[in-house]
C-alpha cells in the first residue's frame, strides 16, 4: 500500500510538471525588493552567479526540479548574488550555488546530492526536518543581519566606482585606492567631530561649583595657616632673644671673673 501511495504521488508530480511546461517559468527570480516573499509558505531558493560553472551545470536540474514545484507544494526561487549582493550578505553565502530550504520563516541550508531526485525526496519525505536551522542571530530577517546586508551592498557600490574609474576614466588601480584612502579618512574625521559634538550635547561638562561649605573650609584653612606662621615667627623671635641673653651672660660672666683676678692681684701686692 505505501508503495502504491508514493507512486500515486509521482504520476502526480509528473502530470502537474507535463501541465506547467508550456512555456511558463517556474524558477522565481528573487531580489531585494521582493525576498521577504520567501517569509511565507514552502519555498527552495538556490543562490547563483552566472559566471560560476557549479551553477552552470545546476541550471537545467533546476528548472526541472521547479517544473515539479506545483505537485510537491512548495515554490522554486533563485538569487543571482551579483545583482543582489545584499542577498548573498543576508544569507552569508560563502560558497556558490548554495541552496536554502525555508518554510514560514524558518531557514536550513540544503547540503544534499545536487539533483532532481534528491530534491524532491527532501520535500516529498520531509527530510529537511532532520536538519538544524538556522539559529535566530543569524535569520536573514533578522535586525543584524540586515545591517550585514547594507556593508555587501556598500561594498558593491565601492567596487563598482572602483570600476569605473579604473576601465571608463583610465585611472590606475594605485590612484583609485588613494581617493579611497582619503575619503575613508576625511569621512573618519567628520564622523569623529559629530560623535564629539553629540557627546558633549548629551552629555556636556560639569563645572566646579564651590558650595558654601567648601568655601568655609577654605576659608578656616586659611587662617590656620595665619596662625601657624604666626606661631613660628614667635618661636623664632624667641630663640634669638635667648641666643642674645646667652650671649650677655656670658659676657658679664666673663668681666666678673677678670674683676675678681685684678682685685686679688692687687691685695698680693700690698700685702708684700
């Protein structure tokens, strides 16, 4: 009976396929202005560069997986990174094509054999619930991964002047990373003065206010130290009066013994 369900389910897919294929494009071309699509339903999105030849033999298994797209429920999308640099950022792709299966806003990278069969098995078997998603820091529709996808575009925009002086305006390569090398350091300046700006009006300067207290305290200070010099000079003018009365006892003391010695001179002689 399972047998005879799954293959009920193929004539399905096929005869679905057999009915899409006049002429109408299944393979649902994304960019920036209308992935957010993705955020709802079943979707496989394969991201591409029309120079890597990985994608080049990809191309035709994937449009053929898309013409099965109705049958298994779900939609076939495809992102050209060149175009849509932002993108590749939002998504970190890093290899190409890389392959994302989402379904309701919930990312997981398809890592499977690159063919029709196998990604219809990965829908029809559900075996992409056997794969981890990816976590919510680093959800294409997340806010950081958003600011990831402006630098792509930035450096997109950089490389496309870089272009254009370098092929249209014959500029050599030195002279264009010099213009760049300059605005990146005039652009720093100013956006340095602006931060210093806002800084100081958010939070300006606080000035040293003297509060009351302060200046009593300065104030007594001050007159402590009045009266500390006030005490030395007393004490000096003290020691040198002691070192004058010193001085003169000393001298009477020496006059009074000469006085003596004379006196005792003189009685010896009369006393002869």
């Amino acid at each position: 009976m399972a047998c005879g369900k799954v293959t009920i389910c193929k004539i399905f897919v096929i005869l679905c396929a057999f009915l899409n294929v006049n002429g109408q494009k299944t393979v649902i071309e994304l960019n920036e202005d209308n992935w957010v699509d993705i955020l709802k339903g079943e979707w496989m999105v394969e991201f591409y560069a029309p120079w890597c030849p990985a994608c080049k033999a990809l191309e035709q298994k994937w449009k053929e997986f898309a013409n099965l797209s109705p049958g298994l429920g779900i939609k076939v999308g495809a992102v050209d990174v060149t175009s849509s640099p932002g993108l590749s950022g939002r998504f970190m792709v890093t290899a190409l094509p890389t392959i994302f299966h989402v379904i309701n806003g919930e990312f997981r990278q398809y890592k499977g054999s690159r063919d029709k069969d196998s990604f219809t098995s990965f829908i029809e078997e559900k075996k992409w619930e056997q794969v981890e998603p990816v976590p919510s820091w680093k959800s294409p529709n997340s806010i950081q991964m958003s600011i990831v996808s402006s630098f792509f575009k930035l450096s997109q925009t950089l490389r496309q002047v870089h272009n254009k002086l370098t092929e249209e305006y014959g500029l050599p390569s030195f002279g264009s990373y010099l213009i760049f090398a300059v605005a990146t350091i005039i652009l720093g300046a100013l956006l340095g003065l602006v931060l210093v700006c806002a800084i100081d009006l958010i939070y300006p300067p606080k000035q040293s206010v003297l509060t009351k207290e302060d200046e009593k305290k300065e104030k007594y200070s001050e007159e402590e130290l009045d009266d500390d010099d006030i005490k030395d000079d007393l004490v000096d003018d003290a020691n040198q009066s002691g070192d004058q009365a010193s001085g003169t006892d000393s001298e009477n003391a020496t006059t009074e013994s000469n006085d003596t010695k004379t006196k005792r001179r003189k009685n010896r002689r009369l006393d002869m």
